[in-house]
C-alpha cells in the first residue's frame, strides 16, 4: 500500500504526513530536538502561542535556513492562535506576537487552537479566577473569529489557515463558511473518532492526529486526576505483537496506522533515536487483518486524554467540543 507523503493543499503546497509535536518541551531540550528533527527529514513543524515555545522553535528553524530562502520554502511551520484571543478584533495581535517570536516572514498554516475562549489578559496566556478555574470568555462567536483568521491570508504572511479540536457539528459550520486546509485532533488506537474522519473526508478536509503516540505525561496526569488508569498506548499487547511481527517499534505501528486511516501525525520526541524512528514509517505494511485488530481497540469518547479538563470551567463554555 503506497501512501502519498503529503497532503496536497490550496496553491500547490504540500503538508507532509508526519509533522515534528512541539508541546511541552523546555527551550534547550527543544531547539536540540528540533535540530535532530531536521537532520532525520522533518520539515513539518507544529507549535501554538499557547506552548509559550514560538521562539526556540523559531531560533532552530533559523540556524537551519541561514540566509538560503530555499530552505525556508522546504519548511511547513505551524502556530496556532490561543483560546486568549479568540475574537475578531484580538486575532491580528496574537498572530503577529507569534510571527515575531518564531521570526519567520511567514507561516505555512495557522490554526484556531480551542473553540472555546478565554479572557484576553496581556502577558497572560492562561488567565485564571482566584478559585483556580479559568477566566473563559463565553461571548464566542465561531464564525466571526473564523472570518478574521480567514482575513489573515490577505498579507500573504499566512499561506493556509485552519482548524484544531472542533467536533463535527462545528466543523460543518466553519466549512459553510470556507474549508479550513486541515482539522488538528486527538486520534490514536484509543481515541479514533471515526465519525469526525468521515466527516472531515466528506468535507475535503485533511485529518491532523495530535498525541498519535498517546500523550503518556498528560495520560499518567488524568490517570492522577480522575484516579482511573489509562493504559500506555506502546504497551498494548495488540500493538507489540503487530511491531513484533514486522520487526518495528510500537511507535511506528501506530504511526503507520494512522497514515492507512489517511491522516497526517505529529508525534512528539526529545530523544533523537525516538526522532527518527518516528519519521521511518513509510516502508512497511499493515495488513487488513493488523489494521482490524487496531480498529478494535478503540475506547471511544473514554479514550480521550486530551479532554481540557486541566483548564477548570472550559466545558461549560458553549463551544466546548467534546461530550461529556
Ligand atoms: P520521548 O520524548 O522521551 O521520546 P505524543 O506524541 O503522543 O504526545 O507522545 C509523546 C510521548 O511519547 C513522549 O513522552 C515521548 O517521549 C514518547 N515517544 C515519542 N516517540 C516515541 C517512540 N518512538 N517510542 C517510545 N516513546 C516515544
């Protein structure tokens, strides 16, 4: 089975299929992260304002581009826009604070991060009530915000904009306005959401799988949390058998799985063996059989790690996209 490299977007520009994950790593251990990233073949390379990484991000990505525009134009960069600024009049400001920081003329794609919103406090991402829970800003309105990030791509400082963590019915709305170039969600074995992919496929949309590998640190943190156990994607006795069997890594079975369901993935790495086992996908195949069996292990709405429950009051916002 032979899988495209890349999604085909608007204008000619390719996405390729597995990007480089850039959340929750400290400045140091991610520019050497990056540069590993770039040395194993990934130009694809997810960031948010909300990761508060943009600039080591960026100081990486620019060692490696020195003064040659080619290499600029081998890249994909991604940022998206924090729920702080989810309103028309905020998204040109949080857009250009995040340019500034990765120091980029440009961006390949920028993304919607959350539908739901929180207040807009300068200098604070994450704004919280004295009771912990987050400031939410319950004014939303999706299709407005969305026209403004459409807006954007008049400078030309944004090549393609798009969409992360919408559920379906919201996805069909910002599409009857226009189609994003891609929707950014959770999806491994244990959360496939089978229904969205359909959706998005019928509505032309490329799929983006964020924690394809499961997220373990945000995993062990809800297992903490709500005191349910949740089980470590890698050691599914499904996926080492499948690994096993085609003398692979359970990371690349589940890489490899994704990209036979058609979705692009963004697997996060620190360690540069890990780095490039990740981008080694492409030479291997999963039979019907295999891609059944990683069917069946799909937990539905319960295998879901990256649910925001960490942002205290966000799911009573009327954009909250997951079901409770
Ligand atoms: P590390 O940085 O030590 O490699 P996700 O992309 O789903 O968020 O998962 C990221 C987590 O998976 C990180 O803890 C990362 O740890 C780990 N990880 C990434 N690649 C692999 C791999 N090939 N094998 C095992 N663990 C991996």
């Amino acid at each position: 089975m032979s899988i495209p490299q890349y999604f085909e977007l608007e204008g000619g520009d390719r996405m390729p299929r597995i990007g480089f994950g850039t959340w929750q790593a400290s400045d140091e251990v991610l520019e050497q992260a990056v540069e590993a990233a770039l040395a194993a073949g990934y130009r694809h390379f997810d960031s948010a304002r909300a990761y508060e990484n943009e600039a080591a991000l960026g100081r990486a990505l620019n060692r490696w581009i020195g003064n040659d525009p080619a290499k600029r134009k081998e890249l994909f960069v991604v940022t998206k826009l924090p729920p702080g600024g989810n309103r028309p009049e905020h998204v040109q400001e949080y857009f250009d604070n995040s340019l500034k920081d990765l120091n980029l003329e440009y961006l390949d794609l920028y993304l919607i991060h959350t539908p739901f919103a929180f207040d807009h406090v300068p200098g604070d991402l994450h704004p919280k009530n004295p009771d912990g829970s987050m400031r939410m800003d319950h004014s939303t309105n999706l299709l407005e915000l969305w026209k403004a990030v459409l807006k954007l791509k008049e400078s030309g400082r944004v090549r393609h904009v798009g969409v992360s963590n919408l559920n379906e019915e919201q996805l069909a709305r910002v599409c009857s306005v226009a189609k994003p170039a891609c929707l950014q969600v959770e999806l491994h074995v244990l959360c496939q959401q089978p229904s969205l992919v359909a959706a998005a496929n019928k509505l032309g949309v490329p799929v983006v799988a964020y924690s394809p590998l499961g997220s373990k640190a945000l995993a062990d943190a809800k297992a903490a949390q709500t005191g349910q156990s949740y089980p470590d994607l890698l050691q599914l006795a499904e996926v080492q058998r499948i690994a096993q069997a085609h003398d692979r890594t359970p990371a690349q079975v589940l890489l490899r799985y994704n990209l036979q369901r058609g979705l692009a993935s963004i697997p996060k790495s620190t360690n540069p063996a890990r780095i490039k086992q990740n981008i080694s996908v492409w030479d291997f195949n999963l039979s019907e059989t295999e891609v059944s069996e990683l069917a069946a292990l799909d937990r539905g709405e319960k295998g879901r790690v990256c649910d925001f429950t960490f942002f205290v009051g966000a799911d009573k916002h009327p954009e909250f996209p997951f079901k409770k």
